[in-house]
C-alpha cells in the first residue's frame, strides 16, 4: 500500500506521473508543489506559434482545472520546494506547510542560464516561461531589433519567429556554427545559410565583449570587434538544473543520478525531466534531460516504479524544432559519430542527415521530411539497441 | 469511414496532439490508443499531426497505407 505521493515541480515530467498513477490506480492522496502561477503547461510552444500568436495559457495547459479536481491532484500553484528531509520524508515548502511523502517525485526541471554582464539590464530577458514568452512575443514587432545570445534551438526559434514578425534578428554564438558542437560543421554550416537566407544575421565564433546602455542595453561590442545596436536581447545560453533547493542533501546541484525508471539514491525518492541524468541501458550512461519526450517518458516510467509496476522499455527519444517553416528531428546521439553522410537537398531544406561511428548509425537528423520518422526510428533501433 | 488508424505503441511518446484533434478515435493513456472510429480526413490529420509519426492510416476497403 502506497502512501501519500508528493510531486515537486508543474512540467511535463510531472503532469505525467500524476497521470499515470491515477491511471495506474492510485488512490492515495498526490500533491503537486508548482513554483509557478500557472496550472502545469507545455513549453515547446514557447519559443515557436506562442511568439507569434500570443501566449494563451488555456491552449498551453496539459488539462484543464477540472481535470485536478476530478482527479483528485492537489495543484499547490505558486508554491516552491524549499528544503527535503529524506529521512522523515519531508519535503519543506516556500510559505506553506511541510509536506510528509511516501514516495516523492523530484520534477523541478532546469532554469536558463544568465550572463553576468547582462544582468542588470531591463530589456534582456531569458525564453523558458509563459511570462518570457509574453515579452518577447510583445518585442517582436516589424523593425524591432532583437539580439540572440546562443545559437541553440532556443535561440535559432526565437530568430526564427522575429523574422516572421518582420523583426530584425542577430545572433551571437560562440561556437564555429549552430549546434556545431553536437551536430557537426556540416549540419552547422546547412543551419547558417538557412537563417542567412531568412535574413537573421550570425556572429560565429563570437562572445559579447562589452555591453553600452543605460537601464536598457542599446549596443554590445563583440569579441570579433563588431558592434550590434538592439531593442531587446535574448540569453539563450542554455539551462541548469533546478536543484538549490537540495543544497544540504545528497542530491544536486548538478542533474540527479536517476536509473531507468527514475529511483534516485535515497529511498522512495525519484527524478526526472530535465533536473534528472537518467540512466539509458542501451547506452549505458547517464543522459540529461532536456528535451520534451524524455521528460514525458520519464514522469510515466517514474509513476509505474513507485507503486511497483513494470513499464515497457523506453523508446528512442527524439526531439524537433521549427526554422523558418522547416521542421528539423533529431534523435539519438551524434556526439560519438565520426562521419555524416547527407541524403536529400540541403538547399531546399529537404534532407536526411545519418550520423556514424564506425560504419554504424548512432544518430539521424530530419530536415523537412517528417513522415520519415519511423525509419529513421526502426534505423537506430536495429544497430543501437 | 472507411480509413484505420493504427498506432506504434514503441514509436508514441503521449504528446496527445492525435486525441485533441480526434478524441473520438484517440485516447492518450501511458501511449495513445484508438479508441473508435471517426471522419477519414479528421483520422489523416491526427496522423499528420502526430510529432512521432506514430499513426499509420490505412483505407479498410482498399488496404492502401495512405500515412505514412
């Protein structure tokens, strides 16, 4: 028999887990602590339609409130973790009762990183919340200049949606091309001449040197001695977990050791979503989150293993994003590769991209071709699984 | 009516686009599960939409896959 069950966090990863154990047949009491306002909601909207048609919480919600009460879940909204107690099984709150659990999912998820330098500034924000994307989508007006730190997917979707505004956008990445790091030059390169041809400026190789403004940044000068005037700028250098809370504990402030089905070190306390490391067994490591189905994975398989249900191996996780009206998927890990080799049109947007290490498929990137997911799926999985 | 849908149950990933746009064919459990029977352009979007191209459509009557 299960006890009270305790969800620290309102993403994706726990929307899911309180899902499943209600689905699963839980009828012991589930709280979930939300940090923000809002009842749990999708964020990959964020960064894509929401900058462009506004920010609609109704449309974003996972449920609507009616779900929570005939379910059951108490939404504790606009409340934070404070401190765990793993051994009495407490977990403290900001400004609300401390709460006893008898299995504890912790879901608190990542925050976007910030720079020093920018810090004070009123017009740089981050992209993570529903609140970020109202101010950006509110900046991204035609002859608006929004300057973009960090060429990942985040800030490749905001330049993206600004020149759907009729926005002017520049990005600063201080790698040698978008996502270079991960996908390689070649990809990083197909990635510059998109946005080059979309009329989004890039600065590669290139950092922020110093910053003008008075409470607003008017221009920064970049290491590579340009200077770029703006109205807003956009920190999208990526995100750490959101774990201060466990200062004290075993756990944090790095991403939590989780293994496959989410238990953490300490008993009847589980992780996921993009404040775990979660073990992969096919590849036998800790991966981090991140990305929108490990998460969604992730609280699932975590709601199975505290009332000691088996759950089904977990898929091949992809992920996507929207450029310029091309939509891009991604899955498995070319990190490891040593050679990509291209099949398609990379000038009309309409390729696959096989990534290989020694001869074997370790990772596939879509671009424009959505329907061939499943083989790309079925590629990976009979040479890495 | 004549379309079906079926779903890759290790393909699906539960984002729930395929029960918003038909819930009277699609249900989202731990992974979406068809449920019942709807209109046969409402089946192709719901597989078009999903972003694991997890549904595949197939007309009964001529056993075509149409999705994917």
């Amino acid at each position: 028999m299960i006890g009270d069950i305790v969800i620290a966090g309102g993403g994706l990863a726990a929307q899911r887990c309180a899902e499943t154990l209600r689905r699963s047949g839980h009828d012991g009491r589930i709280v979930m602590v939300c940090e923000e306002r809002s009842r749990p909601y999708d964020r990959p909207p964020l960064s894509k339609e929401a900058l462009h048609d506004g920010v609609d919480m109704d449309a974003l919600s996972f449920r609507p409130d009616a779900w929570y009460t005939d379910n059951d879940v108490e939404l504790l909204l606009g409340t934070g973790a404070r401190g765990l107690r793993a051994e009495e099984r407490v977990l403290e709150l900001d400004g609300a009762p401390a709460l006893h659990w008898d299995r504890l999912l912790i879901a608190t998820g990542s925050r976007p990183r910030t720079l020093a330098q920018l810090a004070r500034f009123d017009n740089v924000t981050s992209l993570r919340d529903a609140g970020d994307a109202r101010i950006l989508s509110r900046v991204l007006r035609p002859g608006a200049r929004l300057l973009i730190i960090g060429a990942g997917f985040i800030g490749q979707e905001a330049a993206s949606a600004a020149r759907r505004a009729g926005a002017d956008a520049t990005i600063i990445e201080a790698g040698a091309g978008p996502l270079s790091h991960i996908l390689g030059s070649e990809v990083g390169a197909w990635l510059s001449a998109m946005h080059h041809s979309r009329g989004v400026t890039l600065h590669l190789s290139s950092e922020v040197d110093s910053v003008s403004g008075g409470r607003e940044v008017g221009s920064v000068t970049l290491t590579d001695g340009s200077r770029v005037e703006c109205d807003h700028v956009l920190v999208a250098v990526g995100v750490t977990p959101s774990l201060d809370w466990l200062a004290g504990t075993p756990l944090g402030p790095g991403a939590i050791r989780a293994d496959a089905d989410g238990g953490t070190s300490l008993p009847g306390v589980f992780a996921a979503g993009d404040c775990a490391a979660t073990l992969d067994p096919a590849l036998g490591m800790h991966v981090p989150g991140n990305h929108w189905e490990s998460a969604a994975r992730q609280g699932t398989r975590a709601a199975k293993a505290m009332l000691g249900l088996d759950a089904p191996a977990p898929g091949i996780s992809s992920f996507w994003s929207d450029l310029h009206g091309t939509r891009i998927q991604y899955l498995g890990h070319a990190q490891s590769a040593d050679a990509v080799s291209f099949d398609g049109d990379r000038e009309a947007h309409d390729f696959t991209a096989t990534f290989t290490r020694e001869g074997r498929p370790v990772a596939v990137l879509l671009a424009g071709r959505p329907q061939q997911l499943p083989q790309a799926r079925q590629l990976l999985s009979t040479t890495t699984r | 009516m004549s379309y079906t849908a079926t779903i890759d149950a290790g393909a699906c990933s539960a984002h729930g686009d395929c029960e918003a746009i038909a819930p009277e064919v699609f249900r989202l459990d731990d992974v979406a599960v068809v449920i019942g029977s709807g209109e046969d352009e409402l089946m192709l979007e719901a597989a078009r939409a999903c972003p694991a191209v997890a549904i595949t459509i197939t007309d009964a009557g001529s056993g075509v896959q149409l999705f994917p």
